[in-house]
C-alpha cells in the first residue's frame, strides 16, 4: 500500500468491539455466554486518525486497559473488528505488531538484571533493528528523557520515574508509528510526569504520521496532550470530540464573569429582562462588583455589554467561563457513578 | 518499520528471517544473563561445578547405603550416567516454563516481549539454548567426577562419540519440545503454574528410567516409559559412555532399534508439544493471561 493510500485509512479503529470475561468455571470465548460474563466492553467504535494524540478517559475498570490489549494484539475480542493501519488485530496479527508499541504505567516492569542499554537493545532485536542503528536510537532517546547518565546502569536501581522513561524508550526504540500509553504517568511525581509528556509531544511532532492512543485518569493530561479524547464507561464510549467540544458540550448556554464598576442593583433587573440574556447574579467584592451572566448564545454577549455602557455601568475585564474537562468528565461519568452508589446503598 | 509491512514477498521473509534469528540471539542472551549475572563469574563457575556434584553425590550415597558399599556394581554406572544425563530435563523442562513464569509475574515483560513481531516459539527457543550449555557443562562435570573419583566404569576411548553426540542433539529436541509445551500449559493454568513443571519432571524421572532401569516398573508403567522419547534416550546416552551391554537390562536390545524408536517418538512428541503449545497461546490471549498477575 503506498503512503498516500495510507493515510486515507485512520491509524485506529474498532467497530462494535465488546469483550465478555467469562466467570471462573465458564468457557471464556466468544460472546455466546455473555451473560453469564463480566462485560468489559460494549460495542466500543472509535476512529484516530493519523497524526492524533487521542485520549481515552474512563474511571478504573471502564474498559480503557481491555481496548488497549485488544489494540495491541495481548487479548482476543469477543466480537465486533478493530483495525490497526487498516490491519484486523486478529488475522494480522505480526503486521500489526511491526508497527505498535505500548507503555503501561503503575507497574515496575523491566529486566532488573539488565542495564537500561542492554534492555532497549534486546527490544530493538525483537523488532529486527539492527544492533548498530538500534545503539544510535538509545543513545538518542535517553538523552531525550534525561536517561543519558543511567544507559549502563542496572535496571534494578532505577527510581520508578527513570525505569517509566526507560519503558517509553523501550517502547519507541522500534520507531513505531502507533503508540498506545495506558496511563503512563500514574505514580510518578511531577517532574517525572511533565517529562514523560513533554517528550511524547515531541515525538509526535517529529512525524506527522505518528499517532497516540493514551488513557488516563488525570484529566490536565489529557487537556493537555489529546487533540480528541473519548470517555468511557462501563464499557461503552458515551461522549467523544475535541476537548473544547466536551466542555462546551456541557455548557448549556454561555457564560461569563465579567468585573464591574461603578454598579448599581438596578442594572441587574434590567439585565434579566434583556433578550438573550438567562440569568445575571452579582456579588461584591471590595470596591468592585462581580457579575455572572448566563446568555442563550455567545454572541449576545456584545449587545449586553453595551447595554451595560449605556446605562452608566463600567466593564473592568470580561472572562468566558468554561468548564474544565474534569468538570465535564464528572459530570458525564461522575453523576452516574453517584446514581448507582445511592442505588446499591438503597437495595442495602 | 512502514516498509516490513509494505515490502514485496521475498523481501519481507528476508526481513522476518533476520528478525527470528536477532530473536534467537537475543533471547538466548537475556537467559544467559538471566542465570549466570546474579553473582561474580568466580562464584557462578564454583557454582556450576559443586551443583551437579552434590547432586550425584546424594544418588551416590543412596546407593552406598542400599547396595552395602558395593560403589562399583554393574548398575552404580548407570545411576551416575543417568543422573548426569538428566540435569538436561532439570534445566530446560522445568526451565522453558519458569522463565516465561519469571517473565510474567515477576519482571512483567512478557506483554512486552509478546507483543513484539518476533515469533514467541522462537523466543522460548533462545530461552533454553544457554540452560543446555550449562546443562552440558553439568553433565561433564558429573561424569567427570564420576569416572576420576567414584570409579564410573566410562573408559574414554572407547566411548561412541558419533552415537553420544547424535543423542545429545536429537534429546535437546525432545526436551525442548517438551519445555515449550509446558511452557504454554504454564500461561493458561490458573493455580499450580509454577508447581507443574516439577511435577511433570518429577513423573518422567520415575518412568523414563533416569536412575534405574525400567524393567524394574510394574508392567503398565512400561508401557508408558516406552512412549516417552527420554527413555531411549538416556538409554542411548548409556549406551555411547558404557558400551553396549548395558542394554541388557533395556526391553528393546538393538542400538540401532532404540535410535529408530527414539528419533519417531522426538517427532510424534515434537509435533504433539507444539499443537498443544499453539492452542495454549491462542487460549491465553483469548482469555487475557498474557498479562496476568496470579500470585501464587
């Protein structure tokens, strides 16, 4: 297939996908007894384009990790198809694997008897790198993340933050195309974590055809990173676009804080009663007033406001509110999750 | 990366020839430094030898203590040379299933190695080929303080070479076979995993007549012994170091014979451990124990 065939067909994508983990004593294959099973995924379709850092969100046991091992080839489905660069991750299975690589975080992987060298090496081996190409990368990439010092250090030695950036390395010696982070940052501090996404962004940036399918539980992360990002629940994909599409996709009108001057509580009556305006609150603050607005669309905004001047009032600073993506995760899984808590403490 | 997915035919089974035989290297250098980079080379080599010369010593005094000092009996040979003989089935038998064991639970790698283009078989290959070098390594040590010290009667020149060695590499067949076959069993056992191949082990010493011979066995343990490749092969391997005429106390008396059974049984065995092996990996990553952490 030539590249520019390629980059029609998106580096990701699952139809349908569900995965059932049969209980002890059932037979585990196959969705035929999926009753009898714990559903770990429902019939999850996703498309990551090439090129994209797409965030996958979802609280423990949502089925994040369970797509992951299905994208990477470690777990058969139950039912539905996923395609890799167009690949069935069941029929293609060596082609797929060419051009993947994962990093799992919260877990002390890694040969602890092994220098950080001999292990990237071995990996680069596995994926047919040739030794002297494969010794230029890992010099490459642990300068990159800071590894320079530790290459002929023992595995076993490192802190939990080094060993993660020797597992990214790990997994990028191969130069794949496809990077699947299953949240890889968990347990690391700070500047650990910062490093791990600052050198991600680069990578990507250094090939448009690179992509990254990352979950995590740490929603700045993903803000951050993700050009896309889905939430997941339960298994099944309940809200998915650009983060700025989640957010405002909460945002049942806009809103906006502005700061006041020379203010008078008429003003407030004469807002409420302004078309296009929902709700207006104030609250004083020193020498200054607040003033919250809620508005059926943005563009009311310029009208009000110069009713605002025209009535003697004065616009210090104007600020639009957004929810964070936090906010609208909690409220797209959060909710729910109360909801069934409240529910099992009742049948209780 | 693009173009191993992309190239033509001939080139891509160049490209995966040279990344199994990178595996193979590879694989069998993380063994080798799995099992001697724990300790200073000194204290490894002194381990390599006192290991398998405590281990025929404790048969050795067994058999002082049952046969009334008589070290020299016709059968005391036997015992030693089945005893050297055997570190093989010690290392990679129960080796092969530890490692991937070791692997997944202890350095969990294995998701790691696994999801790599590199075929798994090939990888376990690797695995055993240094637990046979320090499996021979035993074995000439054992015979060689058996012959020097304990008066094994294994007189150097008239050793069969030819015969010794063919066994030796037909026997790094069945044994292996028999590791990655277990190896798989390993993935998909819930509970056990780490006990089962000291169990299996521990049944073929008893049947494959490693330290007496299996006419001693009750007639249907015979049966058995003879369906298993190691019995044909330690008798060949005693065969090459004692003469011949050990063979009297083995049903089958024709050397030629016994390599006939023994290179039919590697084949059948063979063929058997690798279906068996296939179908343990396609249950494991149908069922998700790849990855998984059991504890036990």
């Amino acid at each position: 297939m030539s590249h520019s065939a390629q980059d029609t067909v998106p580096a990701i994508q699952t139809i349908d996908v569900r995965r059932v983990y049969q209980a002890r004593g059932g037979r585990s294959i196959g969705g035929a007894q999926a009753g009898k099973g714990v559903t770990a995924l429902d019939g999850v379709s996703l498309t990551v384009q090439r090129g994209e850092i797409f965030g996958l969100l979802g609280r423990n046991g949502a089925g994040k990790t369970t797509l992951i091992k299905i994208l990477t080839t470690l777990l058969a489905p139950s039912g539905g198809q996923a395609y890799i660069d167009g690949m069935d991750v069941t029929r293609d299975v060596i082609k797929v694997r060419q051009i993947i690589a994962m990093v799992s975080g919260g877990e002390q992987s890694g040969y602890g008897i092994l220098t950080v060298r001999e292990q990237l090496w071995m990996f680069a081996q596995f994926y047919g790198v040739p030794s002297k190409v494969a010794h230029a990368r890992i010099d490459e990439l642990l300068s990159a993340v800071g590894l320079g010092d530790q290459a002929n250090q023992k595995v076993y030695a490192l802190s939990t933050g080094m060993r993660q950036r020797m597992n990214l390395c790990r997994a990028l010696v191969s130069d794949p195309e496809i990077l699947f982070l299953d949240e890889p940052t968990v347990g690391l501090d700070v500047e650990a974590s910062r490093a791990v996404r600052e050198y991600v962004r680069k990578w990507m940036g250094e090939n448009p055809r690179r992509t990254v399918l990352l979950t995590t539980h740490y929603m700045f992360e993903a803000d951050e990173l993700c050009d896309h990002v889905a939430v997941i629940n339960h298994g099944q994909i309940v809200a998915e676009g650009t983060t700025d599409d989640l957010k405002r996709g909460l945002q049942e009108h806009a809103r906006f804080q502005l700061e006041m001057a020379e203010w008078l509580p008429a003003f407030t009556e004469m807002l409420r009663e302004r078309d296009g305006v929902v709700d207006a609150q104030t609250e004083q603050r020193n020498d200054r007033t607040q003033l919250r607005l809620a508005l059926l669309r943005e563009e009311f905004i310029v009208p009000t406001i110069a009713s605002i001047n025209e009535a003697g009032g004065r616009v210090l600073a104007l600020r639009r509110i957004e929810p964070t993506l936090e906010e609208a995760f909690v409220r797209l899984v959060g909710d729910e999750a109360e909801s069934q808590r409240e529910g099992e403490e009742a049948q209780r | 990366m693009i173009e191993a997915t992309t190239a033509p035919g001939n080139l891509r089974a160049r490209i995966a020839g040279t990344r199994a035989w990178q595996t193979l290297r590879a694989a069998t250098w993380l063994e080798w430094q799995s099992r001697g980079n724990w300790t200073n080379p000194l204290l490894y080599c002194l381990y390599l030898i006192v290991r398998p010369m405590t281990a025929s010593l404790v048969l050795v005094l067994m058999y002082w203590v049952v046969s009334g000092a008589h070290a020299h009996g016709g059968i005391f040979g036997f015992l030693i040379c089945g005893a050297a003989a055997w570190t093989f089935v010690e290392q990679i038998v129960a080796g092969i299933p530890q490692a991937v064991l070791a692997d997944r639970e202890e350095y969990a790698m294995l998701k790691y190695v696994y999801i790599t283009p590199s075929r798994f078989l090939i990888f376990l290959i690797g695995r055993a080929l240094p637990r046979m070098l320090i499996a021979f390594f035993a074995f000439a040590i054992t015979l060689g303080f058996g012959i020097t010290l304990l008066g094994v009667p294994v007189d150097l020149r008239a050793v069969n070479y030819p015969l010794l060695l063919a066994a030796l590499v037909f026997g790094f067949i069945a044994i292996t076979a028999l590791g990655i076959m277990l190896a798989g069993l390993a993935l998909v056992l819930k509970r056990g995993a780490y006990q089962m191949p000291q169990a299996v082990t521990g049944a073929l010493y008893l049947v494959s007549g490693a330290i007496f011979p299996i006419v001693v066995l009750p007639g249907w343990l015979q049966t058995i012994a003879l369906g298993v490749p190691l019995t044909y092969w330690l008798e060949l391997v005693r065969r090459a170091l004692l003469g011949s005429h050990i063979g009297e106390q083995f049903p089958i008396a024709d050397t030629g014979a016994v390599f006939g059974w023994f290179a039919l049984t590697t084949v059948a065995f063979a063929a058997v451990a690798y279906v068996v092996f296939r179908i343990c990996d396609y249950q494991a990553r149908e069922r998700g124990q790849i990855d998984r952490t059991t504890g036990y």
